[in-house]
C-alpha cells in the first residue's frame, strides 16, 4: 500500500466541518430574519387574507428549512466523518428557500 493511499484513508478534516456546520446556522438565522420581517409586513398597514396566506406560507418555508437544517448540523457535529448531504435534503432545501424567498417578495411587492 502506498503512503498516498494511507493519507487518503486517515483523513484530517480540520475545521472544514465546523465552518459548515456555522454557514448553517448562519443561514437557519437569516431565513428567521426573513420569516420575521414577512410576517411584520404581512401585518402591517392593515390585515388581509393574501397577506395573511403569504405570511403563513413564508414560515411553513421557513420551519421545513429549519428543520432540514438542524438535521445537517447535528450530522456535521457528530463524531467522525460527516456524511455527504443527500441529494433528495439538498433540494428540498432549495426550495424551502426559494419558497420562502418567493413569498416574502409577494408580501413587500
């Protein structure tokens, strides 16, 4: 066995985990920014039933993301090496993202 393929085995991961693991909670922490200040607009200047439906739309986005995302933090966190995200969690969080990106725009627009 070559030295090469003995360093690939006993891989260092360094800090590359935790910097992912926090570009997670700091995204989790812009969505609740996002879905704080649709449900502020959706209030504001007078309740109606789109702004209402948006609003609530905006944090059903906003509580699917958080919860895939908390799943993907306590994965990065656990101990050893950090599975790669699956393909089926990664798209679903883009669309709770883009969903919620979508409403929050209806709401100031």
């Amino acid at each position: 066995m070559s030295s090469g393929a003995a360093a690939a085995r006993e891989r260092d991961p360094g800090l590359q985990p935790e910097r992912t693991r926090l570009a997670w909670r700091r995204t989790t922490l812009s969505g609740t920014v996002t879905a704080v200040l649709a449900v502020k607009a959706a209030l504001q200047g007078g309740v109606s039933a789109a702004g209402i439906v948006a609003g609530a739309s905006c944090c059903a986005c906003w509580l699917g993301f958080l919860l895939l995302a908390h799943g993907r933090i306590r994965a990065l966190a656990a101990p050893g090496s950090p599975a790669a995200l699956r393909p089926r969690y990664a798209t679903a969080t883009v669309l709770c993202t883009v969903a919620m990106a979508a409403c929050a725009a209806a709401l100031v627009l």
